[in-house]
C-alpha cells in the first residue's frame, strides 16, 4: 500500500509541474520553391506539365506555382482553373522563366534557354535526336540543372513517363487504326473487330514492350484477332502471362512475319530502341504485299519507324497513302489526349517536386534518390550525360562525383 501511495504521490507532482511549450516542427518543405509553368511553343504539344489540382498540391505544401496564361488551354485546363488553385497567372513569358523550377513538356528553345536565369533548374523532355550543340551549351554557360524526364526511373526500376506516355499510345494506336479503316476516312470501311457472323479483322503488332502490349488489350477488347511479334521471348511470355490469355506470338522471322503480313487489316509498329534509330522491321516490299486499305500506324516513327514506307506525319495532316496502305506516322500520339496526358505526367512531377522541397532542395534530393539523377543530363554547368559528350564533342564529368563535391 505503501508502494502504490508513494506511486500516486509522484503522479500528483507530475501533473502539478509546469510543462515546456511544445516545440513546433517546421514544415519539412524548409526551402520552398517557384516553379514555372511556360506555355509550350514546340509544334502541336499540347499537353501542360502540372494540372490545376498538382498546382493545389504544390501550393499547400508552400511552393508557389507561376503558370503563363493559356498553357493548359489545349489540353482543356483554363486559366480559371489554375488561378482557383491557387497560381499566379503570369501574361509574359519572361516571369515564369524566372522561377526557381522551370517544369516543361518539351524541350526549352533558344529563345526561352535565354529567359532562364543562372543557376535555374529545367525539367522537360531531352528529344536527343533533335537536340542542337548550341542549346547545350547555352544551359551549360548558365550553370543550370537540367534534366531529361525520359530518363527518370522510379523505385520499380522503371522509366515512368516513358511508361505513362506508352500505355497512352498504344491504346490509342488501335483507336487510330479504326479511325481510318471506316469509309468516312476514305478507308475501305471495315469495322475493327467485326461482329456476329463476320470475321473479325486482324491486327499484327510488332513490338511486345508497353506500347505492344496496350494495343493488344486494346485490339483485343474491340474482338480483333491479334498477333505479336517481338525477337525477344522474354517479352513474348511477360506479355501472355500480363494478358491472362493466350494469343499467337512469334519471333520475327521474315517469311513469317511477310505471310501475317499479307493478311492484316492493321499493323502497328511499336519498336523502342534502346539507343538511336529503330531498327527497320518491315521492307517496302513487304508493305506493298499487303491488303489494299490496310492501315499501318508506326508508333516508332518517333525514333525513325519500323517501316521502310513510313514517313514523318502530324496531327494536321496525320496520313498519307503508298502502294494502297494507309500510313499514320505522327510521333506524338499522346498530344491526341493532351487531358489524359497531362494527367498521367502531372501524377509522376508532382510528387518528385514535393520531395524537393521535402529534402531541401534538388542538390539533396538528387543525393538521395537515383532514379532521377539519372535523369540528369546538366549539373550546375556541367555535362554529365555520355550520349550528350560523344554526339557534340563536349567534356563530360560524373555526376555522383559532381553532387558529393558540392554537399
């Protein structure tokens, strides 16, 4: 009894004892940050970097976010949506570039590297066939940080842009090849998939990566008999144990791949190449056996096309036709879908920004997450990207190196 009076007594005091204020714990957003939304200016990019609901995010976790007036318009967000959200509008193009994070879709031209202030950081796609010496060495000569989202991995060791924009795609591909299989776009009016008592029409996909993959789902939902060809089996097996179902799949030999060919109402082309231009799958003499008003869509034009026909296109002027085939060959597919696009980049930015803040700037999160540094083509100035060295002759240093030096 002792025991538990004594007990009650030392309670008693510890209630009775002035406590110390709680101490506040700081936002871990210590350096809060600009970022800068520029209307983009390359040739029918449609998509926008943040939606007004990543802007929100953002901007109640205490960044501020400057958006130029009518960058979202094409892909349906206003600029009342933004300012709802709580961004600046900004009605010149100078006052986004001023912004700690310039967070672009596109590559930033001549004209806006020179907005950027030293020192600046710069996200946007690298396009490396199309990227020009002189604009390297502009980002470079302003000590900026630059980094190429297609390089980007995240914690599943994948490239999720690329991913995102892939499924976009390839989903789409099929809905394209429908599109212009219809007599109303001077097709030979097939409907894609058929219906009761009808054949339904086939599909041959070159290609079993992301974008193959999503157009099988695709074709399939619509009831087209699908074939795939890829030269890895890897590939092949992941894409029938995803699908949960058996289709035909095969390697590419050519006297295969010709005698599908013949048969096909639509091919879509969906190599990726790891490094420079893909490879050319389909001859011009292969095209030229297929059906009359067949459609082939190269998804791959982007990097060159798989098809020896195949030529650059745009949204305007999306197809053209030789040796009776209808070719689509536009390289930016998801710009059809600028909304779903701009989501699906605006679910992957938004959370790597957050985390910038969170860390205390890029230096530190560059430090500790290394999916995105390898992102990273310019550091503080310097070169650090190997494909970008070797193509301009430029000095190229290590960025691990580069990020311990300056910590």
């Amino acid at each position: 009894m002792v025991q538990k009076s004594g007990f009650y007594e030392i309670a008693k005091q510890a209630m009775l004892t002035p406590e110390e204020a709680p101490v506040m714990i700081k936002s871990k957003t210590a350096n809060p940050t600009t970022i800068g939304i520029p209307k983009e200016t390359t040739f029918q990019e449609t998509r926008v970097g943040l939606t007004p609901q990543a802007a929100n995010l953002l901007i109640a976790n205490g960044h501020e976010v400057i958006i130029e007036a009518g960058a979202g318009r094409e892909a349906k967000f206003y600029d009342e949506d933004y300012k709802n959200a709580g961004a600046k509008i900004a009605f010149s193009k100078e006052e986004v570039f001023k912004s700690d994070i310039i967070m672009k879709v596109s590559f930033p031209s001549m004209e806006e590297i020179g907005m950027i202030g030293d020192g600046k950081t710069v996200i946007s796609a690298l396009h490396l066939p199309m990227l020009k010496d002189e604009q390297i060495k502009l980002l470079m000569r302003k000590k900026v940080t630059a980094i190429g989202f297609e390089y980007l991995k995240d914690e599943s060791n994948i490239y999720p842009v690329i991913q995102a924009m892939s499924e976009i795609a390839g989903s789409a591909s099929i809905l394209i090849a429908a599109e212009y299989l219809s007599n109303i776009n001077h097709g030979k009016g097939v409907m894609l998939g058929g219906i009761s008592g009808i054949p339904p029409s086939k599909v041959v996909i070159l290609g079993a990566g992301t974008v193959g993959q999503f157009a099988t789902r695709a074709a399939l939902g619509l009831g087209a008999e699908v074939k795939v060809f890829d030269n890895s089996i890897y590939k092949l097996r992941r894409l029938q144990n995803d699908l949960g179902t058996r289709i035909y799949t095969s390697i590419m030999h050519p006297n295969i791949l010709l005698k599908e060919l013949k048969g096909a109402d639509v091919a879509i082309g969906a190599i990726r190449a790891i490094e420079g231009r893909t490879k050319m799958i389909v001859s011009e003499e292969m095209v030229m056996e297929m059906k009359m008003g067949s459609v082939i869509v190269d998804v791959s034009i982007d990097q060159g096309g798989c098809f020896e026909t195949s030529e650059v296109t745009n949204h305007t002027h999306p197809i053209f036709e030789k040796h009776g085939v209808i070719h689509y060959c536009v390289p930016n597919i998801p710009s059809r879908v600028a909304r779903t696009a701009s989501y699906a980049l605006s679910n992957i930015f938004a959370p790597i920004l957050l985390d910038m803040g969170e860390c205390g700037g890029i230096k530190n999160y560059l430090w500790d997450r290394e999916g995105v540094r390898r992102g990273v083509y310019i550091y503080k100035g310097n070169l650090t990207n190997m494909h970008i060295s070797e193509r301009f002759h430029l000095p190229c240093k290590d960025i691990d190196l580069l990020i311990a030096a300056h910590l």
